[in-house]
C-alpha cells in the first residue's frame, strides 16, 4: 500500500522516528537547481540504511503544482503513483547499507519561482527514516527534506495588449479611358475639336470648294466661247 504523506503527518512522523544515522546521512536530489514550469527527470539518490541495514522501499511526495509525468524504471524495485497524495513509491528490492542507489523520477515541475520541497520517506528493515524538514542542516538530528530551487522561466509566455491604431484612408477617384465608350469620346472632346462637327463642317468646304471649282470651270468656258466667235458672229 502506499503510504499517504500530508504536510502534518509528516511532521509529526518527524518526532516519534528515532534518526540512529551517520551524520552525513540522506536523500540527495539531482540537479539543485530548475526551471520553474518545465519538465525535468529528478535523482533521489543515499548510500546508507539505518542501523546498518538494508533499504526496502523509497516513497518521495511531490510539492503543490507538480506532477508525475514518468517513472524510469529501477532494478529490483516496482515504481507507484498516487495522484491524489502526489506521492511516488519504489518497493519489492533491497538496497544494502553502503551501496549507492538511485531513483530517477520525471516531473512537471510547479510554475511558481523558489525552494522546491521533495519530502521523502526512506524504509529499511531496520525501521524508517523520515527526511522530511523544511529545515536545511546536518548533524544525528538533521532530517533535511530533498529540495531544489525554481528559478525564473525565461521563455514563460506574456500576454501584452497592443494600442489600437486607426488609419484614415483617403479615397480616390480615377476615370480610366475605355476605346470606343463614351468616357473616351467625352475625354476627347475636351480637347477643342469635335469630332462631329469636325466631320461636318469638313464636307461643307468640300461642297463650297466643289461649287467655286464647278463656277470657275464655267465662266472659263464662256471665255473661251466667246474668243472664239467673231464680230460679225463667225468664228474669230
């Protein structure tokens, strides 16, 4: 079964464990240092048991707003999550005093910048060991909680509201000229000629011209008439 951790009972499991180890005694956690909101592969790691006996199981809680996203597997031991208690246990293995273990762990880390707090319970056939203070120390009575520091994400998305901007378009008229339309006709006419008039007005002095010729033609030829006739009404 896995044992459901809360903020009070582990504090006040802290009291009644009676911690019989070295003073360099703990869980490590690899890396000390993350990106707030990221996801990251966590190391618990020791070195020791209690009392010089083996380590049975490795039950680690999870702080507010972190998840578990995977459970790599360890040799020998069965990995568990309990989402409601935010809790991961590794059990079913042994881990002899003295012998360097680790548990990777891969989480959602929690959005908020600041220390980080991994309470972790260490079971050995010899008893448990309950690393589980906020307090960093060392020392036979230290029973500092694994912990990492969040720092700032860099690449966390803002939101920024941009000032409306309003551009006035001013419109613009153009008449394009279409062959054979009246725009074209109406564009030619605003030069000082119509085309019409010209037309006509050409075909009149074609018909005076026409006229003074035929009139010319004429009285040349009554000139030559009369040239030709004599006095007395003969030829001349």
């Amino acid at each position: 079964m896995i044992r459901r951790l809360t903020a009070g009972a582990a504090f006040a499991l802290a009291t009644l464990i009676a911690l019989a180890v070295p003073a360099s005694a703990h869980v490590e956690l690899e890396p000390g240092e993350a990106v707030a909101g990221t996801q990251t592969t966590l190391t618990f790691s020791f070195h020791h048991g209690k009392d010089g006996s083996a380590t049975t199981a490795l039950e680690v809680q999870l702080p507010e707003g972190a998840s578990v996203v995977d459970v790599p597997a360890v040799s020998g031991f069965t990995g568990t999550v309990d989402e409601a208690t935010r809790t991961v246990r590794w059990s079913g293995g042994t881990v002899a005093d003295g012998t360097e273990a680790e548990f990777p762990l891969v989480v959602q880390l929690p959005s908020t910048p600041g220390p980080a707090l991994f309470p972790t319970i260490q079971e050995t056939e010899a008893g448990d060991l309950a690393w589980i203070s906020p307090e960093e120390g060392e020392g036979e009575e230290a029973s500092p909680a694994p912990r990492l520091t969040l720092t700032p994400n860099p690449d966390a998305t803002t939101t920024t509201t941009a000032p409306a901007t309003t551009t006035t378009t001013e419109a613009v008229t153009t008449t394009s000229s279409i062959p054979g339309t009246t725009a074209e006709a109406e564009q030619r006419d605003d030069g000082s000629t119509n085309t019409a008039a010209w037309l006509i007005g050409s075909g009149i002095a074609a018909l005076v011209a026409i006229g003074a010729g035929g009139l010319w033609l004429k009285r040349r030829a009554d000139r030559e008439a009369a040239t030709d006739v004599g006095p007395d009404g003969g030829p001349g």
